[in-house]
C-alpha cells in the first residue's frame, strides 16, 4: 500500500508548495514531500530504499545526474516513478530544434521507457510524448498550477478610455519582446500603454528600442502580488514568445485574473487557456507588422467587445483551475488512496 509521494525538482518554487498542501489535503493518509534536488544524497536513498513497498517517485526532471541516478535506483527498487515535464512538440521541434529533433526523440523515448509513466500537463504535453512513441506510458493529466486565489481577485479596470497593455517576462531574446516594442513605435499617436513587467539582458536594449516613447514602462521585476495586480489594471496581455514558451504560465495567470491575451498560437498552453476569438487574439506572424495591426485592433475594440472577452477569460479560468488539482491525477494512479 503506498503511503508516501515524493515530488522531485531542480527548485522548491512557492506555487509547488501551494500544489503539495492541496493534495495532502486532500489525501491525509498519504504523506508528500518535495525535495530539492540539489538534496538527493545517500540519506534520502537510503529512507527511499527503506520506504521502496510503500512509495512512488515523481520527478520534475530527467537530464541532471540526480534525476538519472534516482531512475536507475528507482528501476533496481522497482518503485513506480513517473516523469512530470511541460515541454511542447512546437517546442522541441521550431526553428534549430528541428535539427536535433531526431536525437530528441530518441532519448525521450529511451527515458519513457524506463519509467512507470508520464504524467501529461497538458495538450501539447501529451502530443509531444505521443509524438515520441510512448502513447502508452501517459497517465492522467496533471495540469501546471498557479496561486489561483492570488489572481483571481476582483478587477481594477473599467475598459474606457486609455487602452492599457501589459507583458510579462524575463527580458530576453527569444521571449521576442522587441516585436511588442516595434509594434508600438508603428502607431505613436494611439490612446494606449505599455507595462513591462521584468528583468534580462535585453532590458538595455529594448529601453532604446522605446526611445521616448513615454507610453512605454519598464517595471522591472516585481513580486507575484504586484504581478497580479497590474494584470487587474491590464486590458489586454500581451505574449509574444511562440514556440519558445514551452507552457507559460503567465498565460494561466491572465486567464485567473480575467485578462485576455494577444499571443502566438504557438505558445505552449495556448490550447489550454486561450481560444481565439473568445478570450484571445492569435498572431501566428512574428513580425512588429502583424503585432502592430493586432494591437492597433485592441487599442480601437469597442468597450462592450473587451467585456465580452474579459468574460470568456473568468470562464476558461475558471474551467482550468479546476482541471489544475492534483487530487485528479492522485485518484485515478496512486495505488489505495483515500480522499479525505
């Protein structure tokens, strides 16, 4: 009978914590633990070697040597492991992945096959190990959660007048945010502005692509309650990156706050969060043209039109946040547990 689920990642991030809490919750007779896993050394082997009949291992990784030497260990002890990941097929597969796709998918495979399963976070999650061969090996879907309460708050924006855009994201290349930049230059004199809302290498270099453009803002890094807060001020998120994203969770979070999206389709947890016409805008050309004219199409929407999509965003969060819960994925794979 298991009665221990150990959840291994590269880090410990807060909404992690928020996931583990709910599910054991949810499952008191089962014990979680999450573990760095920069911390797997002979003490946690050896309390895992002791637990082997009564455990189950899921790993937020594959590629370290932590992660490899706890599969190897995990095949020897024969404790049912499984591998939680958010890559995307347009992922692995767009631009210079295309070339190393093959080796890839080699490895993927090699990796499934080793494992008692793949847990899905999404569609194009599970199209990518489908894609791979290993159809057989996925679980139920856990989807990727946020703090849903910290962004489900009541909104501050009234849809009048000054149409405010907000993008969120490290500051770096291929998150593609100088199209954002370009695309505002091409229409100075709309009633309109931009809030930027992080930090990167590429920060320097976007401040001059602004110029003086004052409708532009640099924000910098900001913590998650200021994040949530400016995107109940937002009209609209913005969200460039495409097949760069391989999930994105600030797509999840402008959903919760009931904020619609103008995005490349390619995006990750597109499928997941966003439908064009409802609660997004689709810009499958990376170019400042065809993010100026989607923009330009934003800026001049009737106020009733942004309410509308505003509406379809508190739905589709809605939906999905109750498809995030771990206590989904618990129920249906982890052998005798009892929901509390």
């Amino acid at each position: 009978m298991i009665d221990q689920v150990y959840y291994v990642l590269p880090t410990v991030p807060p909404y992690r914590i928020a996931e583990m809490a709910r599910a054991q919750n949810a499952y008191p007779n089962l014990r979680f633990q999450l573990v760095d896993s920069s911390n797997v050394g002979k003490d946690f082997l050896d309390d895992l070697e002791r637990d082997q009949c009564r455990s189950i291992l899921i790993l937020g990784g594959y590629r370290s040597r932590p992660f490899r030497h706890l599969i190897s260990t995990a095949k020897r002890l024969q404790i049912p492991t499984f591998l939680r990941t958010d890559s995307s097929l347009a992922h692995e597969t767009q631009g210079l992945g295309r070339y190393s796709w093959p080796l890839k998918r080699l490895v993927f495979r090699s990796v499934a096959q080793r494992l008692t399963g793949v847990i899905p976070t999404g569609e194009t999650n599970a199209t990518l190990w489908a894609n791979v061969g290993v159809a057989d090996r996925l679980t139920a879907a856990w989807p990727q959660g946020i703090d849903f309460e910290r962004f489900s708050l009541p909104s501050e924006r009234n849809q009048e007048g000054t149409r405010r855009f907000l993008l969120v994201a490290r500051l770096i290349r291929r998150k593609r945010i100088d199209l954002v930049v370009r695309a505002f230059n091409e229409y100075p004199h709309l009633d309109m502005t931009l809030e930027i809302v992080g930090d990167g290498p590429e920060r320097q270099r976007l401040r001059s692509l602004a110029g003086s453009d004052a409708r532009i803002g640099f924000r910098g890094a900001l913590p998650p309650d200021f994040v949530a807060a400016a995107m109940h001020r937002a009209d609209f998120l913005l969200h460039p990156a495409g097949a760069g994203e391989p999930f994105g969770l600030v797509l999840v979070e402008a959903a919760c706050a009931k904020l619609p999206v103008i995005v490349d389709p390619l995006a990750g947890a597109v499928p997941e969060v966003a439908e064009e016409g409802a609660n997004a805008m689709f810009v499958p050309n990376p170019s400042p043209l065809a993010w100026g004219a989607a923009i330009r199409a934003a800026a001049t929407m009737p106020a009733k039109d942004l309410a509308t999509m505003s509406d379809n965003a508190s739905c589709i969060g809605s939906r999905y946040a109750q498809s995030a819960n771990p206590t989904l994925w618990i129920s249906k794979t982890v052998p005798g547990a009892r929901h509390g």
